[in-house]
C-alpha cells in the first residue's frame, strides 16, 4: 500500500517597497524574478507590499516654499489643521487606492499577494520591519530614478542594503499612463 504524501509547501517571502502603484508592466518584472521558484511545487513566493503614503505637511510646506519670496508678495495664507487633516485624509484614501492596484496587479500576473500596507513612517524602517516579521527571504524596492539621492547613496535601496541581511534589489518603475 502506498501513500502519496504531499510534502508540505515551503513559503519564501518577498517584501515589496514601492513607491507608486505598479503598472502590468512592473507586476510582471517582479514575477518574472521568480519564474523558476514557481516551477517548484513545494515553494510558494508570496509577496508584502508596503507602500509609504505622502505627508500632507510636507506637502504642504513644499507649495509654500515654491511661491516665491516673502519680499515678492504678501505672506502666503498658512493652511488651518483642519485642511491639513483633509489632505492627509486625501493622501491616505489616493495610498489605498494605489496598494489595491498594485495588490490587483500583481495578483493578475499571477502573483500570490500576502499583506499589503500602507506605510506613514520611515519607508526603509518598514521595510526592514516587515522583512523581519515575516522573515523575508528578500526585498524588493522599486522606485522612480533618484539619481542624486543614488549617488550619495542615501535612497531606499541603499539605506536598506547597509540595515537588512537579504537581498535587496531595486527596480525602477514604469510611469503609469
């Protein structure tokens, strides 16, 4: 009498930084990283999305900086918490928006998504985080080009290399037409 036993799935993780919503384009890249894991059965690649959501304050203090001088024109009109507070609601609402896309488009390319998360502090300190907690085998940053940021090397990827001890890859995304 013989038994077929099934030997149990091993899971390996990929934690994905992005900073935009993936396009078709960017969820295949991805998968296609891991065309040969998927042709084993006992392995499944499941990959955590984190993607940072826009600081509304930030955001806020870069427009104001852009009009122009103060000795140019009047004092700009400082927003109230209150329109601060609607904005970084509209962040959040466009970063949920954004994860489930990317969460579909990975899915439709055939991925296996695990978690997704929107993340509103350190994006490299998430990620490492996440990494950690569901002991990711490797990471995944894609970002657009930050060549000055790349060159000091304090961007993501670099940031992330020097704090995790698995691979850290980083791909640039395709701009979403």
């Amino acid at each position: 009498m013989s038994t077929d036993a099934t030997p149990a799935q091993e899971q390996y993780d990929v934690v994905l930084l992005v900073e935009q919503a993936l396009t078709a384009l960017d969820a295949a890249q991805v998968r296609a990283l891991h065309v040969e894991l998927d042709d084993d059965p006992t392995i499944e690649v499941v990959y955590h999305v984190l993607l940072p959501m826009a600081d509304a304050a930030a955001a806020v203090e870069a427009s104001l900086g852009v009009m122009g001088g103060a000795d140019l024109m009047a004092a700009p009109m400082t927003p109230s918490p209150d329109e601060i507070e609607n904005l970084r609601s509209e962040y959040r609402d466009q970063a949920e928006r954004d994860l489930a896309a990317t969460s579909d488009a990975l899915a439709a390319a055939g991925a296996t998504v695990g978690d997704g998360t929107v993340v509103t502090d350190s994006a490299v300190d998430a990620l490492i985080h996440k990494v950690k907690d569901v002991d990711g085998r490797e990471a995944i940053i894609l970002t657009r080009s930050h060549v000055v940021a790349e060159f000091f090397h304090v961007d993501w990827t670099s940031r992330a290399r020097r704090k995790l001890g698995v691979p850290v890859l980083h791909l640039l995304e395709h701009e979403a037409s």
